[in-house]
C-alpha cells in the first residue's frame, strides 16, 4: 500500500531502519530496538506472510549483501518494508515500545481531532485489521471515540495492520492519565465555538461524522435545511445511519469490559435517532 524504491547506496550509510523512518509518509512509526528484531520468538509466524523473509530480515538488520541485482533488490525492499511494518504492529503494543509511542503522543506527531468540542485532541493511529493489505491506517481520538482519516495522502496509504487493532486502547490502559476529560479544558466553554455541549461520552457517528460520511462520494447537496439533512432525491438518511459501521474498540479480539455500557447507549442513542429519522421521511410528502 505504500510506495517502494530501493534506493542508493548512500541511503543505507547509517542503518536501513534509520534510512525507513527518515523517509517521507513514516513519520508515524517508531524505531523497533535491534534486541528485539533479532529475538527470533518475537518474529514468530512472519516468515509465513512475508515474502523473501530471510533477505528482508538481513536487509532490516543490515546484513544483507550488497551484489544483489536491481530487481531482486527492489522486491526484498518491499518484502523488508512489510516485515518492518508487522513487526512494528508486535512491538509497540510492549513496554518499550508503549513509552516511545507515548513521546509521540505528547507531540501530536500523529495529528489532532478535526472535532471543534475536542478541543485538538491529540489522535492515535489504530488499524481496522491486524492483517496486512486489507484497510489503510485510521487516527483514533480519545475523547470522541471516533476514526478518522490521516490529511496526508502518504500518511493515508499507510498499511493499518502495522499498527494494528489493539494499540490505541492497549496505549490508554498502560497510561490513564492520558485519558482525557469529556469535560470541556479550563477556560474554554462548550459553546465557544458556536456549538452545543457534547454528552458525557457521546460520540460525533450519528452526528459530526455523518453528514460527511454521507457526502464523501462527492456528491452535491441542496442548500435548503430540511432536505439537506434527510438526503438528496431517493436516498434514505435513516437506511444510510443504519448501514454505517460503528467502529468497537477491541484488545486482541476481545472488547474492553469498562467501556460496555457507555456504548450501549452510544447504541440506544443511534437507534432513537434513527427512528426519529425515520418518523420524519414518512411524514415528508412523496416527490
């Protein structure tokens, strides 16, 4: 999913990982200490999923020789970044891997929430998936519970399952107080932004991201308020909210207990509105 190049022989001076993470679109990753890429338990299984594993692994470890021809070079350049990206997936959900995604973290590196009532929240990149080739990374924000999309398209290329599914909540369980308050920061009003207060714990799905999910084909909308925000022509707003996905956030394929019941009523909530949503297309005359 990314974009590969081998690269000249000066780029590799220092260290393949060092030449990776310098590299434009990275800058999400961190580095993986060399200890634990050379732990062959921590590599478990890869050998399986990557292709030319063993001269991936010797290139991401700088040994790999160096009289390779160009078109072998360039397919273990892709097999490396791949076996690069699963590893990373295994390591930043450990200790040393936690803090340095933490210093990360402190710096937004990963972006900021576009929500106006999560007051530039700091994101943290979460896949959908723990297997490589099948969803690009998403940016999870902790105050609003909700995904969104990286603004850069390199960083929107990025394969998710080199993050994987369980980090972001693994992250906020090793470090709770980083979990941010649903209240507004001190000095700020809930309605400083021309906006309404948020509910403790409600997210934006049926709300702030809707409207967008639903024009993101690029389709135009009347201006006009009522139709706007029922759809345009036949397309039903209350079959739309019913099909989106809401996104349940999971360790290692289990869900996290402490938050069940707020999102059983994130659930009842989206229910009662799509019921509303539903009273009101009925009520509307036919066209």
């Amino acid at each position: 999913m990314e974009d590969a190049s081998t690269g000249s022989d000066s780029d590799y001076s220092n260290s393949w990982i060092s030449w990776f993470l310098s590299s434009k679109g990275n800058e999400y990753f961190c580095e993986v200490e060399e200890d634990y890429i050379l732990d062959r338990f921590n590599l478990t299984g890869l050998n399986t999923e990557v292709q030319n594993y063993a001269q991936a692994l010797d290139l991401i470890t700088d040994n790999l020789e160096e009289d390779l021809e160009d078109d072998i070079r360039g397919s273990v350049e892709i097999s490396a970044r791949l076996l690069y990206g699963l590893i990373h997936q295994r390591w930043i959900v450990t200790s040393r891997g936690l803090a340095k995604m933490l210093e990360k973290y402190k710096k937004a590196d990963f972006g900021r929430c576009p929500r106006v009532l999560c007051y530039q929240q700091p994101l943290l990149p979460c896949g959908l998936t723990d297997l490589p080739y099948e969803k690009p990374v998403k940016l999870y924000c902790p105050r609003c519970e909700d995904l969104y999309s990286p603004k850069s398209s390199r960083h929107g290329s990025i394969d998710g399952a080199y993050f994987g599914s369980t980090f972001p909540h693994m992250f906020l369980m090793v470090y709770p107080h980083m979990i941010p308050s649903k209240a507004p920061p001190e000095g700020t009003s809930a309605t400083a932004a021309g906006g309404t207060a948020a509910l403790p714990g409600a997210t934006p799905s049926t709300s702030a991201v809707l409207p967008r999910r639903l024009g993101s084909a690029g389709e135009d909308s009347p201006r006009d308020g009522r139709s706007s925000a029922l759809g345009v022509g036949n397309v039903s707003t209350a079959n739309a909210a019913a099909k989106s996905e809401k996104y349940m956030p999971k360790i290692f394929g289990f869900k996290i207990n402490e938050i069940a019941k707020l999102q059983r009523w994130q659930g009842a909530m989206r229910d009662r509105q799509i019921s509303r949503l539903e009273a009101i297309e009925q009520a509307e005359p036919s066209t």
